[in-house]
C-alpha cells in the first residue's frame, strides 16, 4: 500500500494504495481481541474511510475542474482545501488529531509504533507532491496548533502510548511548518523522527513499559537499554547534542531566512513543552528510584494525636 501510494502519480492509484494500507492495518490494530483494541480499531477505520473518501472527492473536483488526474496537477484552490484537510485526517494534524492517542492506546507497542512511522509516510508524501499548490495559510495555523496541543496535552499523560502520539503530532507540526518552503526539510524531519521514534517504542516494548509508574522499574530489567531509552527521549526533545536537534535547526534557520521569524519563535517556543514531558519520561525512566518518583528523601511526621479538653466537673 504505501509503495503504490509513494511510487504513483495518479490520484486513483494514490487513494487504492492508502485503502490497501488502511485495510492491512485494521486486523494487526484488533489482534489482541481486547474490547479497547476493537473499538481503537473501528475508531482508525471510520476516521481513515472518511479521509479516504474525501480525498477520491477532492481529486474527482480537481480533475472535473482541470481536466486530469495528474498528482502535481492540483491546481484549483477548492480541491486544494479539501484534499490538505483529508490528509490532515490521514495524519491526526490538529484539529483532526483526537483518534490518533485514542487508537495508540488500544494497541499494541509494536502496532502503534507502525501506526506512527509508516503508515505516516504515503499521506505526507501526498502533501510533498502537491506542496506547491497548497494553502499557506490553513497548513501554518495546522502545524502551529499541532505543536501547541502536542505539547499541552502531552503534559497531562502517564500511560506511554498517549505520550508518545502527542509527541508524534508536535513532529507533524513542525514538518507541516517547513513543508511548504523547503519539502526535502520535511522529508530529513520525517526519517529522523522515525528512527529515534522506532527506537524509544522497541526499548519501551522490550522492558514492556506502558506508565510512568512501570517505567521507574524497567531499568532493573535492562540498565543499558534503559541509558539508550533516556538519550533517545532526549534526542525526540531536541537537545543540542543530539541528532533530533538537526532537523528542528534546519527548519528554524530555514523560517528564518525565509522572513517568518515570528513563525520560527512560536514553534520553538512551544517545543519547550515537549521538552518537559520528555525530560520527565528521561528522569523517570533512569534518575528515580521506585516507590518515589523524586530524588529527595520523604521527611517522616509523627501525627500528634489531638488532645481531648475535659470540661471541668462543677
């Protein structure tokens, strides 16, 4: 499915390969047979048929409107809209994000590891060959929302599943800020993400980490694996050093010289958000030491019983 949709140029062909990829998903999503797993299925399917069809829609306008069916051909500002908001639901782009941590929360580490690398992939290629016909407007208040909601909601959570595809929609902000000025940004953004991404769900599967309470244990399990997991939440945060860093440089320098500072300061503003829940995750997972999830000692307190007052006789 996704090489048909990556290697095509015709509409018809593009929308087979995401119904084939939709299609093979759906029964590894409700393997585990799990009330959670089968109504996490159900959710991708209809959010994924909808997209689906409202990108057939989208390209019959285009081609009733020019005439062809030719991928780079999408010319008309009507299709253009239609078609950016049906990939947006394909990826879980804000405001169409809500299914994505529902659906990574009923399944398996390893499904939802898939479900947040490759089947990313033929929708954002769909958004690379069109992205000289596409709004500015609409994909910059998408990418900025993405990376604000990415960061806030991400702060909230404790399950690792949903931390995860918070941060996944916070990555998609910043491929959907870069992709309209320079595409193969977008691109070198995506495989980064993928690789330190496929590494942090094969860790966290390994030491079968789903909390943050199972994560305060896990490095008992695996101590060298569990130093990996920390450099590589760190390189999902953006740390200099390291190479999750690369990509959020470019893109900035890249805004920059493209006169969109204030566009630039906003979304490196709000990954100081990110960088908080991934720190925890980070701190949780090496420098704490269970039952207590912060490193000073707990004071002990005598309770000193409430003495009764007893009222004189008279």
């Amino acid at each position: 499915g996704t090489t048909i949709t990556t290697t095509s140029n015709h509409w018809m062909m593009a929308w087979t390969g995401l119904e084939i990829n939709t299609l093979a998903i759906i029964p590894l999503i409700s393997k585990s047979h799990h009330p959670r797993a089968i109504e996490a299925a159900i959710k991708y399917f209809l959010v994924q048929a909808a997209a689906s069809a409202l990108l057939l829609f989208s390209s019959m306008i285009n081609a009733w409107l020019s005439g062809q069916w030719d991928i780079a051909q999408m010319t008309h500002p009507a299709p253009c809209l239609l078609m950016t908001t049906a990939i947006a639901m394909k990826l879980g782009l804000v405001p169409f994000h809500f299914w994505f941590p529902e659906v990574l929360q009923g399944t398996s580490l390893i499904t939802a590891l898939l479900l947040s690398t490759l089947m990313k992939l033929p929708p954002l290629t769909l958004l690379l060959l069109t992205s000289h016909s596409l709004n500015p407007t609409l994909l910059t208040i998408m990418a900025v929302s993405s990376t604000a909601l990415g960061g806030w909601m991400g702060l909230n959570q404790t399950q690792t599943r949903k931390i995860l595809a918070f941060s996944s929609i916070s990555h998609l902000g910043w491929m959907a800020a870069i992709l309209l000025y320079y595409p193969k940004l977008t691109l070198l953004t995506f495989y980064l993400y993928t690789m330190m991404t496929t590494t942090v769900f094969l860790a966290l599967n390994t030491t079968k980490t789903l909390n943050l309470k199972t994560m305060m244990i896990a490095w008992t399990k695996a101590p060298m694996l569990n130093t990996t997991l920390m450099l590589a939440l760190l390189s999902l945060a953006g740390l200099p050093p390291l190479t999750g860093f690369l990509p959020k440089w470019l893109i900035l320098q890249e805004l920059t010289s493209q006169e969109l500072t204030p566009l630039a300061t906003t979304i490196a503003m709000l990954s100081l958000l990110g960088l908080f829940f991934y720190l925890r995750l980070a701190y949780h997972s090496t420098i704490t030491l269970p039952p207590n999830s912060t490193t000073h000692m707990n004071q002990w307190h005598t309770n000193n019983p409430a003495s009764t007052i007893i009222a004189p006789l008279t």
